[in-house]
C-alpha cells in the first residue's frame, strides 16, 4: 500500500510540474512521519524517500534514533530549550517563526556551525497560524545578512485548510512574492519554499514550491 501510494504521489507531484512548465527534480518530497510508526516511517525511507520531517522536536530525537539515516526536517515549533538537543540531528528547520528563535538559532550557529533553516510565513493570516508576518518583509530585510550564524535558505507556509484547494493559492502567491522582496533588499539567494500539503500540494507546486510536506496522502490505508 505505502508503495503505491507513494508512486501515485510522484506521478501527481510529475504532472503538477509539467502542468506549471517545471522539472520535477526541483520539488523534493518531505514526508511527514508524525502519524506513522517508526517502522513505517523507516519502510518509506527504503522506498527510496530520503527526506522525513516531523513537527515535534521529542518524536523527532526518537525517529531520528531509529532512522539516522534519514535526512530529518523539523516543521514545527522549536522551543528554545530544546535548540541544542535539535539542531543537531536536522538537515532543515523548515519552522523558525520568530525573531527570538532567530536570534537564538544564530548565536548556536556561530558556537558550532551555521544552522540550515527556512523562514516561517504567516500567509494565511490566521490568528492560529505561527510565523513572520509579511509585513515584517523590511524589518527582517535589515537583520537576515548580519545572522552569520544561519544559512537560510529559503521560507515555508502553511495554507489554511479549504475544501477547494484553488482557495490556497493567494497564500502560495504572496509567500513567492515575500521571497522575491527579500531577496531584492538583501542580495541573498532564498531559493527554498516550503509549502504544500496533502490537500494543496499541486497547486502549491504551481505556483513556485520546491518542497512539499506530505503526509496523510501518503499513509491512507496504511496501518
Ligand atoms: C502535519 C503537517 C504537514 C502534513 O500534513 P498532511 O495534511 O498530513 O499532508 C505538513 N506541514 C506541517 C507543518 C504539518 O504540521
């Protein structure tokens, strides 16, 4: 089951691609593990899915203890007390949502070395929703080239949940034009955008993602 789900997955992140005029090489697929089991988690990884991401820093040690060969993401909340224990097992903290955990996440980096992350977008504005406002665009502009301790690469969103998928590309849109603004004031490459899940990833893909964060799509009948 896990196998033909994620085929059908591909093919639909494939089409999605061609559909918008892009290689599929430039979407890489984060599979979110936090509803799974470690062995199911580990049997997708043999499937050849080689990024997994969970949203809790505890359940991501313990994967990643299982799993250390995977590449982990962390995609949700980071609390400061946990950075040191976290940092290091990630490839990419998709989820830094605000300038303390910026500030923080920058000083650990020039102690050891500089920490891979992406900028978390509040585009949806939801009051529930964490992440930089893109209001903050000018602000963040001014301090992202003195954070030597960080290689941001890029940032993430999440949709609101609307039943029309159609209804989630505004928030898409308005991330792509954040990443352009910042990357005219700063002069750095952002070339990462995280966003897109189960319920919108194609039209994520259509309008610029280059990572897409899949779960449920992919575990549907999977025990
Ligand atoms: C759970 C989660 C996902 C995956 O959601 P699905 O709808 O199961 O694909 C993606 N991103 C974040 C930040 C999440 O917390």
């Amino acid at each position: 089951m896990l196998a033909v789900n994620l085929a059908r997955v591909n093919d639909r992140i494939h089409q999605a691609a061609r559909r918008s005029g892009r290689t599929p090489d430039g979407i890489q697929l984060i599979a979110v593990t936090k509803s799974v089991s470690v062995e199911t988690a580990r049997e997708l990884h043999q499937l050849g899915v080689p990024n997994l991401a969970e949203s809790r820093p505890q359940k991501l040690w313990e994967k990643h203890d299982s799993i250390p060969e995977a590449r982990w993401h962390l995609i949700g909340h980071l609390q400061r007390n946990k950075l040191e224990r976290t940092v290091p097992l990630c490839s990419l903290i998709h989820s830094v949502d605000s300038l303390r955990l910026l500030t923080a996440l920058d000083a650990f980096g020039r102690k050891h070395q500089p920490v891979p992350i992406l900028l978390q977008f509040n585009c949806s504005h939801e009051e529930v929703k964490g992440g930089f406002q893109p209001e903050q665009v000018h602000e963040l502009a001014d301090i992202l080239p003195g954070l030597i301790g960080l290689r941001i690469e890029g940032l993430m969103t999440m949709a609101a949940l609307h039943a029309d998928p159609d209804l989630c590309r505004p928030a898409f849109a308005e991330l792509r034009s954040v990443r352009d603004k910042l990357q005219q004031r700063t002069g750095l490459s952002l070339p990462s955008l995280s966003m897109g899940m189960s319920n919108d990833f194609e039209v994520a893909i259509e309008e610029g993602a280059t990572m897409v964060r899949l779960g449920s799509i992919l575990f549907e009948g999977v025990s």
